[in-house]
C-alpha cells in the first residue's frame, strides 16, 4: 500500500473522467491547441467544445430528451466525432451505423435502436432515404 488506498474518493481529491469532462478540461486547458484535423479544417479544443454543445442544444431544441436514442450514418468526419460528444452531452445515447451498410440493415438498426432522431450526411442521403421508406415509424 502506499497511502492512496486508504484515502476515501471525495470531490476536492477525485473527480472520475469521462469523454464530455476530458473535452471540457482540455478546452480548459489547452483552448488554442488544435484538437481536430480534416483535411484542410482545424479546429481547436475550445472550437470542438463549442461545436458539441451546440449541437447538444440543437437536439435539445429539436426534442431530445435525456435516454433517447440519436442515430447517425456519416463516415469518419469532424461531425461524426462532434456526435459522440454532443448526443452524450444532451443526455441521449449515440446510435452509429456503418456506412457500407444496406438500407435493409439501417432500417433494422433504426428500428431495433428506437431512434428518435436521424442525422445523415447528405451524401448517404439516398440510402437512408430507402431505409427511412421501409419503417413504419420514422425518426425525425
């Protein structure tokens, strides 16, 4: 034992980190240092913050409400990335799906997943739109 086994886990010594707190300390502390590179965007750890909790407000607005289930069919972009942040942030669950799938698989996920909401980006568009055809309740 060296002594940190025995001292009891209280806010002023321990605060437990997760995805949302490490974004926000590291906004916090390294606000100009550049968090995100895609191709020619950047962005820096205050501008990711940002980003993110505006989308969170943005679910929020749109009828999100904490234990909804968000989903998103995008590749491997800044926005894909601001999702599993923001969606957590407005309290709801990320729902990711794979973008070689078949509109036959994303209307299982959709379904199966309950997904009150559907982002998509628009070049995935026509796939979605064949998948969102075939439910009978759709996500907005």
């Amino acid at each position: 034992m060296d002594g940190h086994d025995t001292l009891p886990k209280l806010p002023a010594n321990y605060v437990p980190l997760s995805p949302i707190s490490f974004l926000t300390r590291a906004a916090r502390v390294y606000p100009h240092r550049v968090a995100v590179i895609h191709g020619a965007r950047r962005f820096t750890y205050a501008q990711m913050l940002d980003r993110c909790r505006r989308l969170a407000s943005a679910l929020g607005r749109a009828g999100v409400v904490p234990g909804d289930t968000v989903a998103i069919l995008a590749p491997n972009i800044p926005e894909m990335l601001e999702a599993h942040y923001g969606v957590p942030m407005a309290g709801a669950v990320l729902c990711t799906i794979n973008i070689r799938l078949d509109s036959a698989a994303i209307g299982f996920i959709l379904r199966h997943s309950g997904a009150k909401l559907f982002i998509v980006d628009r070049e995935w568009a026509p796939v979605a739109r064949v998948a969102l055809a075939s439910l009978r309740t759709r996500p907005w």
